[in-house]
C-alpha cells in the first residue's frame, strides 16, 4: 500500500480511504485489512466510482491550484525554492530546470504529459511529493501539469523522445535465474559504486553524491524498495535503468547493457529488498530496532544527522525572511527572535561549527547540557520555551551522542548571537499578573529576520 | 493609645508582608520560575501518565508504539498538542490540542487534537490521512496544506516511512478526549503585533462538550 503499485492497486487503496472516512477507527495498515479493503472495493466499486472526490478548485485555474497546494515547496516561481524546500530531502523539483526524474523518455529528454500526470496522480514514494488523486480531480491534475510545463521554456521548444514502445514494456515475470544474471549486470555496471556491494551503501566509492543544482542527494537503499521515488514494480525499476533520473547521478543504462540485461538487473535490485517493519514479526521488528542502533553506533554523524532533520532544530536555528521562508544558506546560523511576552526576548543560537559565534567553542558536555537541561555556558538556565529542552531531555544518550557529532560537521557561519534581553522586574511582574491572575492572553511572538551579526535577510 | 500603635504597626506589616508575598508569588510561581533541570521531565511524565504501552498485548504493536513514543516524546510534538493555559501546558489533558498560533499572511491555526477521539480526534481519521500529513503536510481535509510553521510537517517528512509508522502507532494509543478544535481560519493579518511573523497563545482554543 505504501510504495507505489500499480493503477489498480492504488484506486483500492483510494476506495478503502474513501471507506476509512465513513469507517471509523483502524490499526496500523496490515495485509489483513488490505484485503478487508479490497473486498469492500469490489462490492462498492461503483458507488466509489460516484462519490469521486469533489475538487474544491474544480473550476479554478491551474495557476490557483497550484498556488493553493504546490507553492510550500516548489515555490511560487516554479524553482523548486519554496519556503519549506531547505530541509527538505530530497529537494522539491525545479521545474525551471526542467529535470525531471520519472520518464518514460531518452535520458535527458523532458518527460511526456502522462509522466507528469502520473507523478501529479501518485506521489513520489520515499519524498514529500503526494498523490492527489484523492484532492484534484483529472482534468485539474491535467491543466496543473500544463502548467508546470510553463516554467521552463524548454517545453515549447522541445518535445519529449519517447522510448521505443517495445522498449518500455520489456520486463516479465522474473524467474530464479533472472535474479542470478542480474546480479552479473549490477557488477559489470558497477551499481556497488555508488549503491554499495550490498544495495544499501556497504562498500560504496562514491559517497558523496550530489544532484545537478550541487545539493548531496544519498544513493538510494536498494533494500528498501517502498522508497524508489517511481515505483518497485519490474517495470518500474526497469524503466529507471533504461531512461536514467535526470538532474541526478543516476545514469541510463541503455548504451551499456540490453534489455534483457536490465530486466534481469531489475529482478536483482527488486531481489534485494527487505520487509519494512509494518511486514515485521514482533522478533523481526525488534531485531531490526537493534540493528539499527548498532549502526547509529557506528555511524554518530548519520544517526545525529537524522535526528537533527527530523526534530526541527533548523525551525528555529535559522532565520526567516519576512515571507516566512528559511533563508537557504543560513541552516542551522540561528538568529530567530523570539519573544516570550512578559519574561522578554530570545534569539536562537548559531549552532554551527563556528568557533566564536557558534558551537565551535562549546565542549560536548556543554553541548548536551543545553540541548536537555537549558543550562548555557555561563551556567545560566533557559526558560522552557521558546526552546523546548524539557522535551529534548528525553534523549537517549547515544542519541545526544550523535547529535552533537553531527552538529560538529555543519561548516561555520559567524553569525553573532545576542543574549536574551530579559525584561525589567516591573513588566515582568505585571506581565505575569495579566496572565495569571487576569488570565489575559500573553503571546509568544516570532519575528522574521536574523537578529544575529550577519544580519541581511 | 499604646494598644493602637501595636495594632497599627502589626497591620502595617502584615499589609506589607502581604504585598511582597503576593509578588514573590508572582515571581516564582511556574512554569516561570526555573525548574532544576534535574527534575523537569514534565512531557516524558506525561506521556507515561498518558499512555500505558504496557497494557498493549500484541508484541509487534508494542514495539512498534514503543519507537513510536521515544520520537513524538523527543520531538516535543505535545509542545504545541497540549492544550495551554495560564500555568503553561495542560499535560493532563496530554494532546488534546487547541493551542492557538496565528501566523501573518496565511491564518490562524490551532492544533489538532491527537487522541483517540472519534469526533475531534485524530480516531475520525485514517492510517493514510495522518501519514499523509505527517510526511507532505496535505491535511484530509480537500488537501489544504498546513503552513509549515504552524505545523512542522516538512521536518516530519524526514523521518523514515518506518518511523513514521511507528509515530502513528503510538499516536493510535492515546487515549481519548472530547476537545473539538476550531478549523484554520484565513486571517491575513496578525492582531497585536505587526512586526511579528507568528504569535502564540496561552488561551485553549478548543472546547470541550
């Protein structure tokens, strides 16, 4: 259900929402309620059929729908520079760039119509990127992916080479041989360069992997295939070896190997894939928790760096601009001013490796001290907003561990901190009179800009 | 005469006493005063409160909720879920929602009640809708996007779909309570403070039936 499947699969899993809505309570999704699923599917198939849903934006423009639910990301000019978009990995597409990864087409070429439609309709398993199917209705998906198309001039001048149509349906039904002979193709390749010996980056020389615009995008870990951004059916990891991902390292393998060497490439890759934890028995799942933290172990930059992106240090640790965008450049150089009505005003610190105005001068303890338990430096305390360590002291030592291996990694940019500006006794005191006494509203406030010495946003 | 004079001198102290009494009151009375950090653990409590994972009998679920609490705890979702009031956040009522935050341009929001509750909880929505939200920020609702900084979906979305799963099925174990929280509302501006990009409340939003 979760990575992406087949058309039919897919409308199922759209009919049990649909169901969901009207059900009521559920677990987390089993096999047993996929078929509990599909079952209700096939006797209500035409009534599903009916209650498509509305498009709220039906008779909209596509320039307003898009404004509505793509801007987040991609941004108001198509480039991919939404506000969201610097935490996001991987990064939102450019459509200025006009690289799109899910084709059907030449390597290098722009995707057909129904590429776009297609990744409208179903998401991108392992990003951000939804399905709509369920919020727009075809024709607004269509006129949304004629309007992407606006951004970059290079569809009114080029059109899209499709791949032979024998070309584009060539995979079977893998056989146990396929999966051996495919293993050959992954070495005479030299898959393992990048995606490691074993698919999930053991071993791998090319560690360092960027996209085209030069932002690190890791190999994908070809043990999880509910992550392959188009699919992990044959025909869809087939389809990425014989027309590459455009704006990324992945190449198309057409000059190298034939078809019959990718589809067996294809059953070899899909071969390696390992149950996710929601397929798990209760030992394998907590096998599987132990693994993984002996990798953290092994790996504190890469546990830190996960539990770092996924917290939000960066909500606060970087500045805004007035629109409420992050500044792209500025991760992690603090300088958020917040202010606490009636205790006074905060700004988020530069935790970057800086040695004068970040954490570059700070020791690990002092590091870990301020993350759990809000002591600063000089020793004085945090209150418990606007930095929430009362919840970071939950951490795991390992975790705080890793988190402050990986905040050591972050290049410097000075960028000088104030210190709180506290308020006087006197707002102070009557501050907290409003509030507790008169039960007044007493706002947390957020400004935009970088308080901090580098000031320019 | 002389009885007067002590009752007015032991008036006067006591009015005085009363005075510095009231605002040392003021003064320290949490969550304003610092707490000694050794012993603030007020959202892992509440969540142990809250929640009792051992009381799961499938093993799987268990770990899975298990994982899933380590990160919601950490991540300080109950930050913003716990319903506010005068005294900071009412853990009692752990994840109920209705903490109020306006953000300049893009509306008032308030936040969602997580528990179990079938009419203004997240027990009316399904598996694929809190997913949803948690890895694209598409709520259920017509596909409206939350503003990332009311909801902090876009760091959310960088867990694993594994760990995100996990989130889900501890969120699955909360227990119920009837809040029923106000939809997002499009107020393009902010009330009381122009200069600011985002305010916060310390009013619960919600109300209860």
């Amino acid at each position: 259900m979760r990575a992406r499947e087949s058309v039919a699969v897919r409308r199922v899993d759209k009919v049990g929402d649909l169901l969901d809505r009207t059900g009521g309570g559920h677990g987390v999704t089993s096999s047993s309620s996929v078929i509990f699923r599909f079952v209700l599917a096939v006797l209500l198939i035409s009534g599903a059929a009916s209650a498509q849903t509305p498009s709220a934006a039906g008779s909209a423009s596509a320039k307003a729908i898009y404004e509505q639910h793509c801007v987040q990301c991609h941004g108001l000019d198509g480039r991919g520079n939404g506000a969201a978009a610097p935490v996001l990995v991987p990064r939102p597409r450019d459509f200025a760039a006009a690289q799109f990864k899910l084709r059907t087409t030449e390597t290098g070429s722009l995707p057909t119509d129904d590429d776009l439609i297609r990744t409208i309709t179903y998401g991108v398993p392992g990003t951000s990127m939804p399905g709509w199917q369920k919020f727009l209705s075809t024709a607004d998906i269509d006129s949304v992916a004629n309007y992407i198309k606006t951004f970059s001039p290079r569809f009114a001048a080029e059109r899209p080479q499709s791949i032979p149509a024998v070309a584009a349906s060539v995979p079977g039904a893998p056989a146990a041989n396929t999966v051996a002979a495919g293993k050959a193709v992954y070495e005479k390749l030299r898959c393992a360069a990048c995606h490691g010996t074993d698919g999930k980056g053991t071993g791998a020389i090319a560690t360092d992997l960027k996209d085209d615009a030069g932002r690190p995008l890791p190999a994908t870990n070809l043990t999880e295939p509910w992550t392959f951004r188009g699919g992990a059916t044959p025909q869809d990891v087939y389809l990425r070896f014989r027309t590459g991902m455009n704006g990324t390292p992945m190449p198309s393998f057409v000059d190298a190997a034939n078809q019959t060497e990718l589809r067996n490439l294809a059953a070899y890759v899909l071969s390696l894939g390992r149950k996710p934890v929601w397929d798990m028995t209760a030992e394998e799942v907590k096998a599987f928790y132990q693994a993984q933290a002996a990798e953290a172990a092994r790996d504190p930059v890469r546990r830190g760096r996960y539990v770092v992106s996924t917290v939000g240090c960066s909500f606060c640790h970087t500045p805004v601009r007035d629109d409420g965008s992050l500044v792209d450049g500025m991760l992690f150089a603090g300088g958020q001013k917040w202010g606490a009505v009636p205790f006074g005003d905060f700004v988020s610190y530069n935790l970057t490796s800086d040695k004068d105005t970040g954490l570059g001068g700070w020791t690990d303890d002092q590091i870990k001290a301020a993350v759990t338990k809000g002591i600063r430096p000089d020793g004085s305390r945090m209150l418990p907003f606007p930095m929430p360590w009362p919840s970071y002291a939950s951490l795991t030592p390992s975790d705080l561990t890793a988190i402050v291996a990986y905040l050591r990694t972050i290049p410097p940019i000075s960028n000088r901190i104030p210190a709180p500006s506290r308020s006087n006794i006197v707002s102070y005191l009557w501050g907290k009179f409003q509030l507790l006494i008169l039960k007044k509203d007493m706002p947390l406030l957020a400004y935009p800009g970088n308080a901090g010495s580098a000031g320019g946003v | 005469m002389k009885v007067r004079r002590v009752v007015k001198w032991t008036l006067g102290v006591v009015l005085v006493l009363a005075v510095v009494g009231f605002l040392a009151f003021l003064y320290f009375i949490p969550p304003f005063t610092l707490m000694a950090p050794e012993t603030f653990s007020g959202p892992e409590i509440a969540a142990a409160n809250a929640v009792k994972l051992e009381a799961i009998t499938d093993p799987k679920t268990r770990a899975l909720a298990e994982r899933g609490k380590y990160i919601v705890v950490a991540t300080g979702c109950v930050d913003c879920h716990a319903p506010p009031s005068a005294a900071g956040p009412d853990f009692a009522r752990y994840m109920a929602g209705g903490l109020k935050n306006a953000v300049r341009g893009h509306g008032t929001f308030v936040s969602a009640n997580l528990t179990a509750d079938r009419e203004s909880g997240l027990g009316r929505r399904t598996d694929e809708d809190v997913l949803r939200v948690l890895r694209s920020g598409v709520s259920a609702d017509g596909g409206r996007l939350f503003w990332y900084r009311a909801m902090p979906w876009a760091w959310f979305a960088n867990w694993t779909e594994e760990d995100r799963v996990a989130v889900l099925t501890y969120l699955r174990q909360i227990p119920a309570i009837a809040h029923k929280i106000p939809p997002a509302t499009a107020e393009a501006t902010i009330t009381w403070d122009p200069t600011a990009l985002e305010e916060g409340s310390t009013v619960d939003a919600g109300t209860t039936p």
